[in-house]
C-alpha cells in the first residue's frame, strides 16, 4: 500500500492595511476558503514592512496585515490550482472592503 504524502503550496502572498484608528473586522469581507482545499490566511502584523508609502506617508500609521493564499494538495504530484481565477475571487472579495482598506498582493508559488 503506498501513502499519499500531503503537500501545502502558498499561490499568493501580501499584506492588507487600513488606518489604526478604524476597526475593521476582515472577517466581515474576506472568506476562508476561495476553492476546495484553498485557504485564505491573514495575520496582524506587529509592525508594517516598509516605513514609507510611495506618497511619502507614514506606514506606522496603518495596521497591517500579512495575507497568504495556500492551497492543500492531498498527493504531492498533484498540482496546483490555476492561480488566475482564484486571484480574481480574491480581487472581488477585495473590491467589496472599505476604500481605506488598501492591498498589495505578489503570486508566490512555493511549497510550504
């Protein structure tokens, strides 16, 4: 009998941020699931990546997240999900947030 090793592929990754001073639950916008076995992740970020937005203001100002997009392969040759139709979901679930919510998100194809 041969076992199926099981494999996690992160398809896209980023970081979500909004004004400290607004609370914004993402669970009120943003699903945890975009397809079977696909999962999307965020956690709150201590401090921002970067210390500067390209209009020269202050990134400590906002909350930031980090957000991945992970897939769960139940056999590890199997392969991934077509990124595209996933990151227009995610585009779409993006688009229905506040406009003080901003995103910048990078495909990322890597096993985990």
């Amino acid at each position: 009998m041969t076992t199926k090793k099981q494999a996690a592929v992160k398809l896209l990754q980023g970081y979500l941020w909004h004004p400290k001073n607004e609370k914004l639950n993402l669970k009120d916008y943003l699903p945890d699931t975009l397809a079977e076995d696909v999962f999307l992740l965020w956690d709150e970020m201590p401090m921002p990546p970067f210390t500067f937005f390209d209009d020269g203001s202050l990134a400590a100002e906002q909350q930031f997240y980090q957000l991945t997009l992970i897939q769960i392969l139940v056999d590890k040759n199997t392969k991934a999900i077509l990124i595209q139709p996933l990151a227009d979901s995610l585009q779409s679930y993006l688009n229905t947030t506040p406009k003080s919510l901003g995103w910048q998100i990078f495909e990322d194809l890597r096993d985990l």
